[in-house]
C-alpha cells in the first residue's frame, strides 16, 4: 500500500482530533493540520526530560508514552497516553516554565507535536482554535482531577478495578512496574490484587 502524502497524514490526524475534542469547519481543520508536526518516538527514548519548558502538545497517533517524575529517587508514573491521546504537561505548557515531568516512550510511537507559540497565536486569532483548546485543557484537568480522587479515596482493589474498567490498554500495554506506580502501590501489592481478581472471575 502507498503511504500517503505527509500533508494528508496531517488533514486525517487533524480530522480525529476534532472528532475527539469538538467539531470543526473543513476549514479549521486544515488551519491545526498546516501546524502539526509529525514525529517518532522509540521505546525507552525520552520525548522531554524534567527541567525542559514543554513547547508541545502531543496527539499520539500509534504507540504509548507515559509522564513521570521522581519523588526521593523513585520514578514515579503520572499518567499513560496511547491513540488518540493529547500528551501534555500542563503547567509548563500554560506558563512556559520548566517542567517537573519527564515524558517516555512505552512502545515505539507516532506522534503529532502542535507548537505552543504557533497554536497559541491560532487561539487569539480564531474561535474553533479557542474552543479546541478550550476542550483538550477541559479533558486534561477532569483526567487529573479523576485520577487525584482515586489516589484519595478509593482502597488498592478499588484503583487496579477502576484502570481496568476504564483504561484496560494500560493494563495491557504498559509495564506493571509502571502500572503500580501510577496506581500507588508497589509491584507486590499489584500482583497480589491481580491475582485475587482473577480468582475471584474465575469462581
């Protein structure tokens, strides 16, 4: 099969974001696709480190990458993004300072990079750009605000059973070490709340 041309690459990655975030003009579209920046990240390979200013938002197109940070010398998971994802460290993004994440490819991974200063001035300039940054900041903050409560209030089962439900290609994908990090336990407890709910579905 042929590929396809970069530029249509960029009208259809353009198409799927707006299908996830909100509607936009065959216009609109072709206004974020003449922005978009095609990119591969490896697995293992590093897409930002901590300290860096987070220039990009990053719609994952294949593969999964995950944010992290350190905390008393231990790598700690903030959140996993695969297909049809936006990859975004938001304070660094918002107020263009140095970002307490790093960002890691999982699996090898295509991405489209939409640039800060270019996206930004699109938002002054043009009501779908403002209403879809409107609508990924929206998405971004209910993700992490779900994600704060569940470390709060729900118990270890009650976490695993809530990615599983919600998120099950993060259980499938991602390394468990990863996965328990990100959950707040260790790779111990994981395991064990695993194992008991396989049993417990295979009663």
């Amino acid at each position: 099969m042929q590929e396809k041309p970069i530029y249509d690459k960029r009208r259809d990655v353009a198409r799927e974001i707006a299908r996830l975030y909100c509607t936009m003009s065959p216009k609109g579209i072709e206004t974020l696709a003449g922005i978009l920046i095609p990119m591969k990240v490896s697995k293992g390979e590093k897409l930002m480190t901590e300290g860096e200013v987070c220039k990009y938002m990053y719609f994952v197109e294949r593969g999964m990458v995950r944010q992290f940070y350190f905390k008393n010398g231990r790598d700690v998971t903030e959140h996993f993004s695969y297909e049809g994802r936006i990859v975004i460290c938001i304070e660094s993004f918002l107020k263009q300072i140095p970002s307490l994440l790093g960002v890691e490819g999982l699996e090898n991974s295509w991405l489209y990079a939409i640039p800060h200063d270019e996206f930004l001035q699109l938002v002054e300039e043009n009501k779908e750009m403002e209403r879809l940054y409107r609508k990924i900041l929206e998405h971004a903050l209910i993700s992490s605000q779900e994600h704060a409560d569940s470390q709060r209030f729900e118990n270890a089962t009650e976490r695993y059973m809530r990615l599983l439900r919600t998120k099950p290609e993060i259980i499938l994908r991602a390394p468990m070490v990863h996965v328990a990090s990100f959950l707040q336990m260790t790779p111990e407890t994981l395991s064990r709340v695993r194992a008991a709910h396989s049993t417990s579905s295979s009663d």
